[in-house]
C-alpha cells in the first residue's frame, strides 16, 4: 500500500526548502538567462544572425528555458540528497515507514513541480524579450517533464550513491553542463559540418529541445518514431534510477 501522506509531507518539505532558498533556486538562474539574454542580444544586433527566419534570440531563448531546468533538475536533486548524507538527516529517510521507491517518487514529484515552476517563470520573463509566433502550452509542459524526468534521475542516482560534493562536481562538470552546451541549446544543427551532425542525430536531449523550441514558433511537426523513442529512453532512465534506489546497500557511512 502506497504512503500517500509520507509522499506529501516530503513533496510539502522540498517545496518550501526550495521557497525557502529563492535567492539561490530561484534568482539565480534568472539572473544567468539574463545575462545570456543581454550578452547575446548584443551580439545579435550586431552580427545580425537569423535562423530558419526568426532572430538568434529567438531561437536561443527555449534552449536557454530548456537548459536552466535542466541543471536545477540534476543539481536540486542530488545536492538535496548529499546535503541529507552531510548532516545525517538521510538516515531518517530510510528508517521511516516508507519504502525506498515512494521516497524515490517523493523526489521525483516535487522536482517536476519545481521544475515546471522555473520553465514557467523564465517564460513569462524571457517574453519580454521576444515574440512567439505560435506557442502550444501543452508541448511545453510535456518536454519539460521529460527533461525534469531524466535529469532529475540521474542527479537522485548520484546523490545516492555519493557521500561527498566531489562526485557531483564531476558528474556536473563533466556530463550535464557539456550535454546542456552541445545539444543545440545555441546552435543549429545546420551551421555544423557534416561530419558532426551525427553526434546531434544519435543525442536524445538534442531532439527534445529541438521540438522544444519548434513548438514555439510553428515549424512543430509530430514525428511518432522519434518521440516514442524518447518517451521510452526518458523512462527506461527513471526507472534505472527506481532500481538503483530500491536494491542499493550502504547508502549511508
């Protein structure tokens, strides 16, 4: 039987240590879109750049959305769960009736929440910016979530297998923020050479955030083998993390 009530009161919790941190969950990766913003409007002005007909901001502001999600995803998660580890709160997590798998989903639940929460809000203050020629509600929130899922997972398998900011440091360093650079976020596919696109073709993230950012201005076309392939790459990820979390073994020291 599901505990219902011990999922809540730790969705409940997160939240309001989220709230609680605003000037750093919530304010600074406001104040880093808009500087990208500013820094690239600049360059934008002066070079002139255009991509499939809309302005270099334009096309730049859903992968910068995309983006910040993104790393919050990863880095709220497992420095949230390290953070536990550090002051020894973890270990009340795991004696308390509730099975490895609902506090799994607890994380997961209110991460989708914040996340979608700081798509939202860099949303409303990015429009300020540009202008959406055609905008669908629904397939914002639908890629959010898929990112939030599978950032989200990995950054609660990395804070639980890890007992020091080390392992984050690397795992973010080395995989998240070079993933979040080199999938498209501010560049076309096309301005690469043909030699490289394939690294592109074969990155699930780089799909996503292109019907991401499609779905902005109109060039969307549904494609069912693509989007069922990350739809089934996104959740073959959160339940690898699902199995980390219910058959790992000594979590704590």
């Amino acid at each position: 039987m599901v505990n219902y009530f011990a999922i809540y009161t730790i969705v409940n919790f997160r939240l309001r240590e989220f709230f609680f941190e605003y000037h750093y969950s919530i304010l600074a990766p406001i104040i880093n879109n808009l500087i990208f913003i500013i820094v690239f409007s600049t360059i934008d002005k002066f070079y002139n750049f255009t991509l499939n007909e809309i302005s270099f901001i334009e096309f730049l502001v859903p992968g910068l959305i995309m983006m910040i999600v993104a790393q919050e995803s990863f880095d709220n998660t497992s420095v949230s769960i390290i953070n536990c580890k550090q002051v020894g709160s973890f270990d009340d997590f795991l004696y308390a009736p509730i099975s490895r798998f609902e506090l799994f989903l607890s994380y997961i639940f209110s991460q989708i929440l914040i996340g979608l929460f700081i798509g939202i809000i860099n949303l409303i203050i990015l429009s300020f910016f540009i202008d959406f020629h055609f905008f669908s509600f629904f397939l914002f929130i639908y890629y959010l979530i898929l990112v939030i899922l599978f950032f989200s997972s990995i950054g609660l398998i990395v804070g639980f297998l890890s007992y020091t900011w080390d392992s984050q440091s690397t795992v973010s360093n080395f995989f998240v923020v070079p993933i979040n650079f080199l999938s498209g976020t501010f560049f076309s596919i096309n301005s690469l050479p043909e030699n490289f696109k394939f690294f592109l073709m074969y990155n699930p993230y780089y799909h996503i955030i292109t019907f991401f950012r499609d779905s902005f201005y109109g060039y969307y076309k549904f494609d069912f083998l693509i989007n069922t392939f990350l739809f089934i790459f996104v959740v073959s990820i959160f339940l690898f993390g699902a199995f980390i979390f219910c058959k790992g073994y000594k979590v704590i020291k």
